[in-house]
C-alpha cells in the first residue's frame, strides 16, 4: 500500500483522503464527542459545547482536518527539499500518528492547534536567508501563540522556533523583537477580545488553572500500545539521525535540526495542560511524522517498510475496536 504513496503526485495526495476514512473509520461507525470543560479554555469550552450533539460531524471535521494537514506536511517536506526525493510518506503516518490512540480518534483541540503550528513551521521555513522576512518572523510567532489558545502547551514551542530562527539566518535584534512581538500580539489581542465580551477572568483562569502539576489520566492497556509505539519511533528517529542528515545540504539539514529541536521540547509540555493524557502526542507527531517517513522511504528493503505499516495499521484496528 505504501507504494501508492511514494510519488508526490496530486491524484496520489488525494489519494490521502480516503486513506484517512479508512484509518479512523471507527469514528464513523461509532461517532463520539469530545467533552471539553472549562479549565480547557473559552474556545474549545464554547466550541465542543456547541458540537456536543452531533458527534458524526465531528468526526467528519476531524477526518477534514486530518487530511488537510497530512497535506500541508508533505507541503513542507518537498518544498524544502528534506527527503531524498519527493514523496508522500511524512503526511501517511502523519495520519497514522494521530489515529493511533482510541482517546485522540475523535475531534480535539490539539487537531485545531496543529492547523496553526503547521502555519507557523510554513512561514519559519521561509526565514532561511533571506533579507527581508519580517511577515514570515512575526506570524512564526504570531500562529504559535494562537496554537496555545486551543492548547497551552503548543505556547513552548515559541522556544525551539525562536532556536530555530538562529539556526536558518543571521537572527539580528530587531528580527528578535518582531518574534516577541508576534507572540505578545496574539495573546494580547485574545485578551483585548475576552475583556470587551466580559470573560477576561476566563482568560486568566485558562494560564493559572494549566500551568499547576498536572493529574495522570487512567492508564489502560489499550493506551500504553499506543504510547509505547510513540516512544520508539521517538527512539529510532533520534537513532537515525545523522543518516538523516547524510548527503542533505546544508538548508536541509538545518531545517531536520529544527524538527528535532522540536522533539527535545515536547517532554515539557506535559506540565502545561492540566492533565496527563495522550492529547500531547498528537502534537509531536507533526515533526515526528515527517522522521519517520522519511526513514521508511530511504530503506532499501521496501518489503520491511510495508510490513511496519502493515503493524501499525493492526494496532489501530486493535485499539480503535478493542480486540485486546
């Protein structure tokens, strides 16, 4: 199956699509809504209260999102030139990683975090030595503080894309102060907002109520498959890197430092939401989706590539239908 995807090609990209349907048909078949409390911050509160009702409909936004995403990620992956050759695999087990756990199947805040994250990685690229890019600095920031609006702990991410702009360009300080400036924006335009509509304290309860030691979720055996899973990828992304970077040219390789800069982070977010569960996954799997794929694309024996998708694709059919 994975040859389908092996060529960047636009019927192949839509190809993504039904792969999508078929991975999380689960959601279809026994729709669910995520319940979403106040200490999650205004927006999901009064979005998910609002889609409480029709949880087919939010399996179908989820479905949307995942795919439009999976597509911008294999965006980025050609357009910069970080595999070998142009292909579709980052965005495969993009969807893959995000399906994986039965918790995240269903539509989340994290699935509407990721859409800004992924802009802001868009327009980071962008910032590689180039003299005027101070639209691109600023929504780098600017699209990373929205994230947190969903989800708190994307807000750490501002650290390794402010890492990654030294990384990419003679990083001067005026470029340093229109990054924080992005950032202080978009939190002081949500706040401006909440204060005129009355829900300033909303606002405020959203940071203190996040940022205190978080509660550990039920752990059950259908959710440490999952996360066990997410662990060695993390383990044989970090043991292949310098296979990653091999052959690659120096923008290239910049631009895969950043996607594990990312990675080192992602264990801090833990202690930004208020409690321990796998929602945190999905938002490593953005960088950890683009690893994976492409060291599954540069293996030499294909027949070991297909057979660990074929894996992954039992543990979902596992999980999802609880066949344990």
């Amino acid at each position: 199956m994975l040859s389908l995807f092996r060529q960047n090609l636009f019927f192949n990209s839509l190809l993504l699509l039904p792969y999508t349907i078929i991975i999380r048909i689960h959601s279809l078949i026994h729709p669910e809504s995520y319940l979403s409390t106040e200490i999650e911050g205004w927006f999901n509160f009064t979005l998910f209260s609002w889609l409480k009702n029709v949880p087919l409909l939010q399996s179908i936004v989820a479905i949307l999102l995942i795919f439009l995403q999976a597509v911008t990620i294999n965006y980025i992956v050609n357009r910069h030139r970080l595999s070998l050759r142009p292909n579709l695999f980052p965005g495969v087990f993009y969807i893959l990683l995000v399906s994986i756990s039965k918790e995240s199947l269903y539509l989340n805040p994290v699935l509407f975090a990721n859409i800004f994250f992924l802009l802001a990685v868009v327009n980071l690229f962008k910032t590689y030595r180039i003299a005027h890019v101070s639209t691109s600095i600023f929504n780098s920031a600017f699209f990373i503080a929205i994230a947190s609006l969903f989800y708190l702990p994307a807000l750490l991410y501002l650290l390794p894309c402010f890492i990654a702009l030294f990384m990419l360009r003679s990083f001067r300080v005026k470029e340093r102060l229109q990054y924080i400036l992005g950032a202080v924006t978009a939190i002081y335009l949500a706040f401006c907002a909440f204060f005129f509509y009355g829900l300033h304290t909303s606002f405020q309860s959203y940071f203190s109520k996040n940022l205190t030691l978080p509660s550990v979720s039920d752990i059950y055996l259908q959710a440490l498959i999952p996360l066990g899973l997410i662990a060695l990828a993390l383990i044989v992304a970090t043991v292949n890197y310098y296979s990653l970077r091999k052959k690659k040219s120096i923008q290239s390789q910049r631009k895969i430092d950043i996607l594990y800069w990312f990675l080192l982070f992602s264990p801090l977010m833990l202690l930004l939401w208020h409690r321990i569960d796998s929602f945190g996954l999905l938002l490593v799997s953005m960088p950890l989706s683009i690893l994976i794929g492409m060291i599954l694309f540069r293996m030499k024996n294909q027949v070991v590539a297909e057979l660990i998708h074929f894996i992954a694709l039992a543990v979902i059919v596992v999980t999802h239908f609880g066949l344990i």
